[in-house]
C-alpha cells in the first residue's frame, strides 16, 4: 500500500507574508474612505447640507461598513470554517478591491443627484462585507500556522497591516495634496487612490493564491470535526466568548477611529490645521501605532494576551483623561505628542486582540466566532466613535470625547478580566 503523501507545509515567511499583505491593501481600502469621508465626500455627494451636517452625513456612511463586517463575518466566516482559510481569503479581497475601485469610479451629487450618495453607501457596505471576512481569516491563517510560544507574534503580523495601510492611504492624499489645488482634487484627484487599489489587490491575490491550508484546519477535517452551521454553534455554545470578546475589543476600535477619522476632522474644521499639516502629524503618529504592535506582542507570548491587553486599557482610561489638555489649537507639538501617544496605545491594545479572539473558540467555529466578536466590537465602538465624538465636541467641548474613551475603557477591562477569570477556572 503505497505511503501517504505528507501534507504541505507552509513556510514562516510565506505565511506572515501573506497575512501581512492581505490586511495591508484590505486596511488601505477601507482608510481611504475613511478620509476622504472626511476631506472629499462632504463637498461632492451632500452639497446641499451645510458644512457640519454634511461631514456628519459623510460619517454616517463610513458607519455602514461596521453594519456589513459582522454581515461579511458570518458569510465568510461559514465558509472559512466549513471549506478553508485559504479560498474564503481570496473571495473576501476580492470583495473588498471590487467595492474600493467602484467607489473611485461612481459620479457624484452634481451629475446623478441623490442616487450619487446611495451608491457610495452601497460600495461601502461591500467594502466592509469584505474586510468582515478578511480580517478573521488572515489572524487565523498567522495563528494556526504559529509554532509553540509563538501564536501572539505571528498573530501581529496582521495586525501590522492596519498602521501600513493608514500610511500608505495618508501618504497618497498627502502626496495629491501637495501635488494638485483643491480645484483638482476635487474633481479627479480623489479617485486616484480607490482606482489604483485594484494594483495592490492583485498582488495580494498572487500571493494568497501561494499558500496551502492551515494545519489546524486540516485536522478539523481530518477529525471529522467541522460542524453544519458555525453561526449557529457559535451563538449557541459559544455566548460567554462572543459577548465578553466583544467587549474586550470595544475600547480598541474606539481609540483607533478617534485617533484618526475624528482627530482629522476636527483638527481641519475646527482647530485650524491645514490638510497637509494634520496628515503628517498623523503619519508621524502612526508609526508609533505600528511599534507598540510587536512590543505588545511580546508582552503577549511571555505574559498572555489577556494580560497584555488589560494592560493596554488601564493605559487608555488615562490617556482620555489628558483629551482636554493635550488636543488644541496653535500647538502641533502638542497635538502630535498627543496622537503618538494615543496611537501608541493603539499598538499594545490592537496587537494581541486577533490572536486573544482567537483563543477564545475551537477550530471548528474559530473563523466565525473570532471574526464575529471582532466586527461586533466595530458596530459598537468605531460606528459611531466619529459621529459621536463630533457631536460631543460640538455640544460639551472636546472633554467630553475624553470622557467617552474612558467609559469604553472601563467596559472593556472589565469584559477582559471577565475572560481572565474564566480562563482560570479551567481545569
């Protein structure tokens, strides 16, 4: 009887290459909308509102995507757990790059009226469809390919694609904004990068399309594991994960988009800055967002995740205490301590969360369950951070968005050591 032939191995750099890569172009994706939702979408698709109303109008579409992702968890999240990480990674970019490049290809109110808005809400529900799927399978496929002692430092390699996405989306409006007046912005300079993400998605389909399956989840099918409906056992059997999962990545999603959708907008509107100005203090920022990651990550694999992101929360109650003081007018210095340190923090919350969601559900409902509590955490918490904040800034002054950091930080430590107890009480 002839021997069986071994299964394929993945190797290290291919597996951390494909998951960073993914991530990189889906995160870039969705942050190009989340500016120009800020800089573009305003003017071109709600002109007949004034200033503040139309930005809130504009952010009320970037919401739509956190409405799709836990939509695009449980499609995608049924077939990554039913039929592999690898086949539901490429349909979930492709998703995401088809919806990104319609977005920079759709004519505005001016030429289609009313239908102009409709339409870009609808691109933005398929681009967060798309990243409700991507985002769990990437973790997934670093993760399960980890070698022991190792699960939350290959587990950050997706997550890195967040500050490499923002950097690549803020670099590009800030390259058209020196580049081109505001006349020609507005007018195609916009489209350019929604047009030329279909490059990077291409690249990120050669290279996923290079990967062999996930050995945990070969043995699921080897076992006989997987199960009919993963949505339905994860709800289920598995409410104590989703639910105190949920919450443990609350104050994650809250930081991020305060940090950069609400801080743009605000800054711009309000304080004063230039466009170019507040870009590059941002992207200065972010580079401190990517190097609390593998700090975080290291802290993860020698203390536990769990740990490592509670860590991270108590942090964050204090930062939103220093909103007030530190986010003014006249002072970038200021403002851009401000952002490195919010986004620094950012880092050590964001970069154990994937691989501590992960740990939370069995193999066989992993991809549903993990994507599932994540893209709820970003109904609940980055949906409404931007509209919120702005509205609470307007109204009670920009203390209030402090305050509103600190409630969610309380939240979410207290769901973690919710986790931690449970984790410990296992025999």
């Amino acid at each position: 009887m002839p021997a069986t032939a071994p299964a394929p191995i993945n190797s290290p750099r291919r597996v951390l290459a494909a998951s960073l890569v993914g991530t990189t172009i889906e995160f870039f994706d969705f942050y190009i909308y989340a500016t120009a939702a800020v800089l573009v979408f305003p003017t071109l698709f709600f002109p007949d509102s004034s200033s503040n109303a139309a930005l809130l109008q504009s952010l009320a579409t970037f919401a739509v995507a956190f409405i799709a992702r836990p939509v695009g968890s449980a499609l995608f999240g049924h077939y990554g757990d039913r039929i592999g990480r690898k086949a539901t990674l490429v349909a979930a970019l492709l998703t995401m790059g088809l919806s990104t490049v319609a977005i920079g290809l759709l004519p505005t109110h001016a030429q289609i009226g009313l239908a102009a808005p409709l339409l870009l809400a609808l691109c933005r529900f398929g681009q967060g469809l798309g990243l409700g799927g991507e985002w769990g399978g990437a973790v997934l496929l670093a993760t399960e390919n980890a070698p022991p002692g190792k699960r939350a430092w290959y587990g950050m390699f997706p997550q890195l694609g967040a500050p490499l996405g923002f950097l690549l989306s803020a670099g590009i409006f800030l390259l058209l904004d020196r580049g081109m007046d505001d006349a020609a912005f507005l007018a195609w300079g916009w489209r350019v990068p929604f047009v030329a993400s279909a490059l990077l998605v291409g690249v990120g389909l050669w290279v996923r399309l290079n990967i062999q399956e996930t050995p945990d989840f070969r043995r699921a099918v080897e076992g006989g594991q997987r199960v009919r409906l993963p949505m339905r056992e994860v709800v289920a059997g598995h409410g104590f994960a989703l639910v105190a999962g949920t919450l443990a990545a609350f104050a994650t999603f809250v930081l991020f988009y305060l940090m950069t959708v609400f801080t743009l907008g605000h800054g711009t509107s309000v304080l004063a800055y230039t466009r170019e100005q507040f870009l590059l203090l941002q992207m200065v920022g972010i580079l401190f967002f990517g190097a609390g990651i593998p700090l975080s990550a290291v802290l993860g694999d020698r203390h536990g995740t769990v740990p490592a992101m509670l860590l991270a929360t108590v942090a964050i109650f204090v930062f939103g205490l220093l909103f007030q003081p530190l986010f003014q007018a006249a002072h970038p210095w200021q403002v851009l301590g401000f952002l490195s340190l919010g986004l620094f923090l950012m880092g050590l919350t964001y970069g154990p969360c994937g691989t501590m969601l992960a740990s939370l559900y069995p193999v066989q409902v992993r991809y549903t369950g993990a994507s599932l509590s994540f893209n709820l955490a970003g109904i609940l918490g980055a949906a409404p951070a931007p509209y919120a904040a702005t509205w609470l800034a307007g109204t009670y002054g920009i203390g209030a968005v402090g305050g509103y950091l600190c409630a969610t930080a309380v939240v979410t430590a207290l769901a973690l050591w919710a986790i931690q107890r449970r984790t410990a009480a296992r025999p």
